[in-house]
C-alpha cells in the first residue's frame, strides 16, 4: 500500500472519529452545535491561597455566594485537600469551613460555581442597614462636617447628595476638605465614602463581589455601594460613580463582613477564574453528575480547573487558524514571513482588535525596519543585531502604550499581547530579504502575511468557531484529518494557475 493510501485512510478515520464524537456529545449529552441557544452559564472558581503560622491547628471560614442575588446556582464543588469540611448556615447566610490540626506547608484550597443569570436582575429586598456613625479625631469629624454640609447644600435627595459625593472624590485634583480626608484614611476611597454616607445619616451597605469576565484568571472581589433612598434602593460603582447594577457584576454578598477568615495561616489571599459557556443547563447537570462514567467518549475539558479552562479556550482556537495558513499556503500559494507567524499576530488582534492592531504592526515592524537599516552599518554580529531590536521594539510598545494613554485610547494597552520575538525576527528576515530580493519581495511577504493574519482573525473571533472548539475540542481530531489529506496535494496553486494563465489560451 503506498503511502498516499496510507494517508487517506488515517485521515479519513480521524475526521469521521472527530464528527462521530461531535455528534455525540450532541444528541446523547445535549450539547449544542449552535452558541447562544441556551442561557450563559458562568463557571467561578475561587481559589484559596495561604501559608501555616505556626504548629497548630488551622481554620478557614469562607462566605458562599447568597443565593437570592438575582443568579440561579446549578452546583458548587470544594475542594477539602486534606482538611475536615463543613458547610453552616445561619440567618439566610452560609459558609464553608475547613479545618486541620496542622499545616506544615502552603496549601491551596478551592471553591466552584456555576451560575447562571435570571432574566430579571432585580434584587430582592434586603433589610435596612442601621445607620453607625463612625469614630473619627476631633479634626477628622470637623472636616467630615464641612464636607457633609458642603453636599447637602447643593443637593435635596439622598440620591443627589450621593452623586454629588462620588463625583467630588473622584476628580482628579478633590477639594481641600476631600484631600484631607483621604489623606487621613490612607487614600481608601470606599472608607471615606461609607463614612461620610454614615455621617449624613444615609442608611448604606457594600455589595461585595466579581466582574465576570470571560477567560479571567487572578480576578479579585469588588465592592459596590448601595444606599436606601426612601423606598428605593440605590446602586453605585464607587471608582465611578455610575449608578446602577452592572449586568456583568456577580453578587457575593451584601455587607462589610469578611468574605475569607483564616486562624492559624498567614498570607491568606483569595482570587477567581472565570469562564462562560453557553451549554443548555440539563448537560451541564449531567456532565458534573456523570462525567466519570464516560471517561473514553466525553473528552470534555470542564474537569478542569477553570484557569486552565480559559487557557485552553484560547490555545483551542489555534489549530483553526494554522488549518487556514495551510490552505492559503498550499492551495492558494500565499506567500508570509514566517509560516505561522500571522497566527501569533491573527492572536494579538484579538486583544487589541483589528484596526488598533494593524496600526500597531504596521507601527512597530516599519520603525524596526529602519532601525535594521541603520544597523546594518555598524556590522553587528546576527545575535547581538536581534537583540538590540528586540529592545528597540520592546521601549516602543512602551512609548505607544504611554501616548495610547494619554489620549484616551485605552484599547492599545495591550499592545503587549503582541510577540515581541516574533515581530524582531520578523523585522530582520524582512531587512535581510530586502539586501537580497528587494523591496518588492518584502511587500508581498508582509503583505501575504498581514492578509493571513487578517483572515486568521476574521475567522478565530466568530463566535460560531470560539464555540465549536471549546465545547467540542474532539473537532480537533477532524481537522488535523483534513491537514494530513493536505499535506499530499501537490497539484498547482491558485496562484500559480492564474500565473501560467497565458498557457490555456490556444490560438
């Protein structure tokens, strides 16, 4: 059998084992082929880092999500890692205990939920919180009356003297009075915001929880505050001062209590990942329930930690973008720097979103090329060459970020996501094709590979294929199928054929 039967078998049987594990997963487990035909279903993973304090015994308290935040819980898992678990519940309130008589090293503990939002994010109602006033020095509480008297004169509301409160902290230069204050509370803005509400008589209360955010790791809880106006209840962002709840804000809990307590370990931190999927709740309720049952057919990666998950959400996007560089490569005979090159920059793209990408590129690697240019006069040796662009590229990433800044175009800060070695090798190919092959050449490889990356891009940030790769990663098994069965042809390009065109014309 020669090797291109060989090769047709095996691809065959890969793309036919990949479709047949799709289809699996889609009529017996009920996931969905098509995104967004079920509700977003959010995975939270709150992961519980400390370190012992001593020989002795330890306790961890954590405060579980309420559940009557305006989500709906489907399951929450602990990880016990050795320790005694208990859950208790008091007032409407749980939390999670984890208890060990010792600790010899640092220990890491977790927590997951996952959650999706009801149609009507109204809150229920919560009990007026009683109004404390706080014990300030003799100058702090003269200032702090200033301050109050100074917010009520201009407003009439509780409402009104609240965004009055947000806006004059929040400037960039606050009034005398206002500086003081925040000098004096260690410039904690939220301190002096529950004080001052306190002060004014204003019944208010923190709201204690998590920006979701797809794909997050290392997110850290947030606080919002909420005010009783009458027989309202008001919500403000305190960084801000925008009113209202924000949809993509996970309620934990209401109140300045704890959400971690820990006795006997030191350097406790608590911080999430987060992802969201968008499968029907009934495979999400069986995938937890029998995912240990199907370990040979279910090659799901929701077993996985949610940190990992939102890696391999993006790592699985990877395998589309390098099977359309393969087709542009063989079949229509685009010729790119670099043969996966445009994936990386097709990546970039992706956090920094196509147009500020390209003029980021186009930025960096013709700026990099005259600096190349000018090099190539001082007969460095290749090493010490690409190294010193690597530097010049990297301080100006550093100079576009800062003046991206400054004028307000904040989606340029990550500019970092570009591969810095990457775009310096690319700057001295593209200089020593130049000596070589002239300008021309440089223009059609870059722009072969601005276009790849472009394409890559286009097809990557479809949410069709973001959800096909994540919940059907066995797809992947297909498509390198569909690479072998490539990888034989040796028929002419596109290119080549509208190149040798003149040759099908007979006379």
């Amino acid at each position: 059998m020669s090797s291109t039967h060989k090769i047709t078998i095996i691809a065959l049987f890969m793309i036919l084992l990949g479709l047949g594990l799709t289809l699996y997963k889609n009529i017996v487990l009920g996931f969905p082929l098509l995104p967004g035909i079920r509700e977003d279903v959010w995975t939270i993973e709150s992961k519980i880092n400390l370190k012992p304090l001593h020989e002795g015994p330890v306790q961890i308290a954590l405060t579980l999500p309420e559940e009557d935040a305006g989500w709906v819980s489907l399951d929450d898992h602990f990880a016990s890692s050795g320790f005694n678990f208990s859950v208790t519940e008091q007032n409407g309130h749980r939390r999670a205990h984890w208890t060990r008589e010792t600790m010899e090293r640092a220990t890491t503990l977790f927590y997951k939920k996952q959650v999706y939002r009801m149609r009507d994010r109204a809150l229920t109602d919560r009990v007026v919180p009683n109004v404390e006033l706080p014990i300030l020095t003799t100058t702090n509480e003269e200032v702090m009356e200033k301050v109050v008297e100074s917010l009520k004169t201009k407003s009439t509301t509780p409402a009104e003297f609240s965004t009055l409160l947000f806006d004059s902290i929040n400037l960039p230069q606050p009034d005398p009075d206002m500086s003081f204050l925040l000098s004096s509370y260690g410039g904690v803005h939220l301190d002096v915001v529950m004080d001052v509400l306190a002060y004014a008589n204003i019944p208010a209360q923190l709201i204690k929880g998590i920006f979701l955010e797809d794909g997050r790791r290392r997110q850290r809880i947030s606080s919002l505050v909420e005010i009783v106006a009458g027989d309202r209840w008001l919500i403000f962002d305190p960084t801000t001062g925008a009113e209202g709840l924000p949809d993509n804000f996970f309620v934990w809990q209401h109140g300045s209590t704890s959400i971690l307590d820990v006795i006997g370990g030191r350097n406790s931190s608590i911080e999430f990942a987060l992802v969201k999927n968008t499968l029907p709740l009934k495979s999400i309720l069986f995938m937890e329930g029998h995912l240990e049952e199907q370990p040979l057919l279910d090659f799901s990666i929701y077993a996985l930690p949610v940190e990992q998950q939102g890696i391999f959400k993006g790592l699985l996007l990877i395998p589309v973008g390098a099977l359309i560089i393969v087709l542009l490569r063989i079949l229509v005979g685009l010729k790119t720097s670099g043969t996966f090159m445009p994936i990386l920059i097709a990546l970039a793209f992706i956090q920094t979103s196509l147009l500020v990408g390209l003029g980021i590129f186009l930025t960096v690697v013709g700026f990099g090329l005259w600096i190349r240019y000018y090099l190539s006069y001082l007969n460095l040796l290749l090493v010490a060459r690409i190294t010193a662009v690597v530097i010049v590229v990297i301080l100006l990433m550093a100079g576009l970020s800062i003046i991206s800044y400054k004028l307000g175009f904040h989606q340029a800060l990550t500019i970092t996501f570009f591969p810095t070695i990457i775009l310096a090798w690319t700057i001295e190919r593209m200089s020593l094709l130049w000596e070589e092959e002239g300008a021309h050449e440089v223009l059609v490889q870059g722009g072969g590979s601005l276009l790849a990356a472009i394409l890559v891009y286009l097809t990557m940030s479809m949410s069709m294929v973001e959800h096909l790769t994540f919940n059907f990663p066995e797809l992947m098994i297909s498509l390198l199928g569909i690479v072998l069965l490539l990888g034989k042809y040796t028929g002419y390009r596109l290119f080549e054929l509208y190149r040798f065109r003149a040759f099908g014309h007979t006379e």
